[in-house]
C-alpha cells in the first residue's frame, strides 16, 4: 500500500526542521499545507500564480502544474477529488516507492486523512516544550502586530484564521494564558489521533534535538531504511517556505534557558509536559 506521511504540530514546535530532515531522505519530498493549497475555496487563477519553493509559480511548476491542469480538466471541485488527483499525479512523477509529506498542521486539514481509501497515512505529531513554546510565541508576538483585522474581510483565510486571530488578538493577553493554550490544543490533537485511530508516532522538539536514535525510529515507523541523506526536495506553496532559505541545521533553540522568562503554570500542564515532551523510549 502507498504512504503518505503526514506531520501535525502546533505552530513553532519544529515541524519544519522535521519536514526539512524528512525530505532529505532520497524517498521523500515534502510539499507543505497540501490541503490548504487544494482547498477549493480559493480560485484556480489565483493559486496558479502563487509562488512554490522550487522557485516557479505554481503554473510552471514542474510539479504542481500538472496537478492544477488536470483539476482544470476534470473540473474537480470537491476536496477530496483534488487530493486523489495529486496523488495520482506524485506516484507518476516521482515513482510508487516514493513518499509525500504533507505538513497540513490543523485539524481540520488532518481529519480530512480520514476520507482516503487505500493509501496508509502515516501521522508524525510534534511538541515541543511548554517554556521555549511559549517564549518563541511572545518573542514571534513581539516582533510581528497585531494580527490584522482585513484578514476577517477576506472569507477564504477567515475560514483558516478566526480562532487564531481571537488568539492573537484577546486570549494571549491573559496572564498565563499561552502555556494553557499550549496543553488544550496539543491535547486536542492527541485526542483526535487517538480517537480516530490514526497510525502516529509522537516526536517532541526535545527528542529530535537530544535522542540520536531518534531518525532510525522515525524511518522505522514510516517503514524506510535511515540511509544516506542528500538535499531536501520540496515543492512547497502553502506552509512555512521562508525556513527553506535560511539555515536550518538541527540545532536546539536554548533562548528560553538563557532568557530564563518567567513562566505562569497550571500543575497540569507541568505534568502534561513532562509526559508527552520528555518521556520516550
Ligand atoms: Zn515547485
């Protein structure tokens, strides 16, 4: 059966290093939020001329322009239709042995998962530390606005958007508020995959930097001998393509321990932390 690998996170929890390393691998080529860059909602016109990482507009993508004239052709409109067609379209460019990423993080790109027949979708769930999460968040807030209010105009992105930008713009204000916001909605990840019966493997951020087992036990799990690693191979529009121009060598982000910030903390969220960041075999 054909794989998929799929990698769920929150946001700033390392799955573009994840994706990144993943991609490496001379089997596997990542492809970003495919979902979203699926989505339906959005006109054809209009992503044709978005721009992919291999440097090409998606209309001249050696990839991604097939896929786009072939949804064109069949006039898919239905989510579903189109992922099957960028399927199709992988394992004729690429080979059947090989693998896409794809790095959708919400839910509501992973439920999706559910609707495909005969493929194994292979989840990777990543988390990282509750101090250096909530730190990069209020570093990353500092540096960016306010989330800008013509976002909520713009239906399409509001689909994606309204509760991060309620996020961005009220809850984060409330002391405390982000390392609680870190459990809930990792908890509601787990629990979905847990619910659903996903095939997951969870990775902390932590694990990735500390455990040099841990690509032997990713590859394992996603049935691929760790062999030699040569360039990332990526066709990206959706999805964090500003990591693939900087350097992004496995290195742990230590800014929450020298900082040392100050953190306000249920109990529960010590223990959950302890859990699911620290603990693996
Ligand atoms: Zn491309």
């Amino acid at each position: 059966m054909k794989t998929i690998v799929s990698i769920t996170s929150l946001e700033r929890s390392g799955s573009t290093i994840l994706d990144l390393s993943l991609s490496k691998h001379p089997k596997m080529i990542s492809f970003g939020e495919v979902w979203r860059t699926l989505s339906p909602g959005r006109s054809i016109d209009r992503v044709k001329n978005m721009d992919c990482n291999c440097g090409h507009k998606v209309k001249d993508c050696e990839f991604w322009s097939k896929v786009f004239e072939q949804i064109e052709r069949e006039k898919s409109i239905k989510w579903i239709e189109r992922y099957y067609i960028f399927l199709e379209i992988f394992y004729s460019f690429y080979g059947d042995d090989f693998i896409p990423i794809d790095s959708s993080k919400f839910l509501r790109a992973i439920e999706k998962f559910k609707l495909l027949d005969d493929y194994q979708v292979k989840t990777i769930f990543t988390i990282r530390d509750v101090r250096g999460w909530t730190y990069s968040i209020k570093l990353s807030e500092k540096r960016k606005k306010e989330m800008p209010l013509k976002l909520i105009f713009d239906f399409n992105e509001f689909k994606w958007q309204w509760k991060a930008y309620i996020r961005y713009n009220f809850l984060r204000k409330v002391p405390g508020w982000l390392s609680y916001e870190w459990m809930y909605r990792n908890r509601k990840i787990l629990k979905f995959l847990e619910k659903n019966n996903y095939n997951y493997l969870k990775i902390s951020y932590e694990e990735l930097n500390f455990n040099d087992k841990v690509f032997d036990k990713i590859f394992n799990f996603i049935g691929l001998n760790n062999t030699v690693l040569q360039n990332s191979k990526a066709h990206i529009v959706d999805g964090n393509r500003t990591a693939f121009s900087k350097d992004l060598s496995l290195r742990y982000d230590l800014k929450w321990l020298r900082d040392k910030p100050i953190n306000i903390m249920l109990p529960q969220v010590g223990y959950f932390n302890k859990k699911y960041v620290w603990e693996w075999d």
